[in-house]
C-alpha cells in the first residue's frame, strides 16, 4: 500500500515536472481557450460589423447591394484582423531585422492588421449604437405607454360640438327676429359651459404633453445608455480579438522552438 503511494506520488510529480518545463504541455488549453474567445469575438465583430454596413448602404442602394457591400466589407475587416497572428509570427521571427522580403511582407501584415484593427473598432462600436437607436426608434411606442392627447381632444371636441348644437337651436329661437330671453339665458350658460370644456381641454393637454415628454426624454436617456453599453460590450470584443490573436501568435512560436528543442526537424519545404 506504501509502495503504491509513494510510486503515485511520484508519478504524480514527475507529470508536474514535464508540464512545468514544457511550454506547451503548460499553456496547451490556455492556448484553445484563447481559439474559442477568438472565434467567439471574430463573430460578434463580424456580424456588427455586416449589421451597421447594410443598415448603411440600405439607406441608399437596393437591399441586394445593400447586402453584397455588407459582405465584402466584413470580410475585408475580418481577413485584416486575421493578420494580427502571422504579424506575431513574423516579429518573433525577426523578420523587421531581416530587412528584404521578409520585412516588407511583415510591413504589409502589420499595415493589414492595422486597418482590421481600426476599422473592425470603429465599425463595430458605432454598428452597435446604431442598431440600438434604430430598434429603440421603432419599437418606441412598443416600449413605452403615451396618454393619447387625441382621444382627449376628440373626448372634449365631441361635447364642444353637441353645446354647439345646443347653441345654434339657441339662437334660431326669436320672436320678431330678436332671441327670447330665455334662449339669451340659456345662451349664456352654453357659452360659458363651451368655455370651461376648452380650458379642460387645453389643460388636460398641456397635462398630457409635458407628461408625454417626460416618458419620451427617459425613454431617449435609456436608449443612450444602452448604446453606450453596447459600444463599450464591442469595443471589448475587438480588444478581445487584438489579445488572443496575439496569445495564438505567442503559442506558435513557443510550440516551434519547444519542438526545435526535443529534435524535431522541419521537413525540405522546397
């Protein structure tokens, strides 16, 4: 039993052993979580990105053009973005120092990347505070309960007419082209019940409005704030993609020397 102890202890620490002094063995799932967020990141980029550009060119071509421009244009920001791994490639591998061939084509990878990394980061971040003020905008009274300032003037505007009716029999009461006294009474309190309904009215409305534009001023306040958390959500994941982009490239090259490092020889490549 001892024995079978001490012999799992020990199998158990020279394991510990090769994962310390293997860089691979050491930073191998570090190295697939970094793919995953990458992948993960490269997507909500990707589709942001599409989602402003055809919301964009929507506004003025037809939405088939809409969508092919949407398309090329995100693959365009997403193939630059892809070049942020062989950049770190090339500069473990020194090849600025190079000079040559080499260096001019790290130069145009890190130009590449470069144009990926502004361009998926200003896409993305105002690609995420549009899409938030245009579905705000028209789910606007989806999300939010208005008084109905014209039921109130309809409400009021009916009673008004029916007085006015009143009013108008009022009046056709004469005798001897001249309105009686008790239609000239009865005028009278029309008039001022016409009177008292459009001050209620004009109240009531005045009422509604400034309560109305309360809820629209708050609603407006919610719709920043939520594209501010959007943009800064995107702007995460483009900073997301930069880093383990850069981790992958990292990984690479720690994989290449540890092989070089156990004998492992690259084959004639031509």
């Amino acid at each position: 039993m001892q024995t079978e102890t001490y012999n799992t202890i020990i199998g158990k620490s020279e394991d510990k052993l090769r994962r310390e002094t293997s860089f691979v063995r050491r930073n191998y799932s570090f190295y697939w979580i970094a793919t995953i967020l990458y992948i993960l990141a490269s997507l909500g980029s990707a589709f942001t990105i599409f989602m402003h550009m055809n919301m964009r060119a929507g506004e003025t071509f037809y939405p088939t053009v809409a969508i092919i421009i949407a398309s090329f244009i995100t693959l365009v920001i997403a193939g630059c973005q892809y070049m942020i791994e062989p950049l770190v490639d090339d500069y473990q591998a020194k090849a600025h120092i190079k000079g040559g061939s080499d260096g001019a084509l790290m130069f145009l990878k890190g130009l590449a990347a470069l144009v990926g990394i502004v361009g998926g980061v200003w896409l993305s971040i105002n690609g995420a505070s549009k899409a938030v003020d245009v579905v705000r905008k028209d789910t606007t009274f989806e999300n939010i309960k208005l008084i109905s300032e014209d039921s109130i003037a309809r409400y009021y505007d009916t009673q008004i007419a029916q007085i006015n009716g009143s009013i108008g029999k009022q009046e056709g009461t004469t005798y001897k082209r001249k309105i009686t006294a008790p239609a000239t009474k009865n005028l009278t309190i029309l008039f001022s019940t016409v009177n008292d309904l459009q001050a209620k009215k004009a109240a009531e409305l005045a009422d509604a409005k400034a309560k109305n534009d309360l809820v629209l001023a708050e609603y407006k306040d919610e719709t920043k704030v939520n594209a501010a958390g959007a943009k800064g959500f995107m702007g995460f994941l483009e900073l997301l993609i930069v880093i383990t982009a850069v981790m992958r490239g990292v990984f690479n090259d720690g994989l290449k020397k540890e092989a070089k490092s156990v004998g492992v020889k690259a084959g004639q490549t031509f």
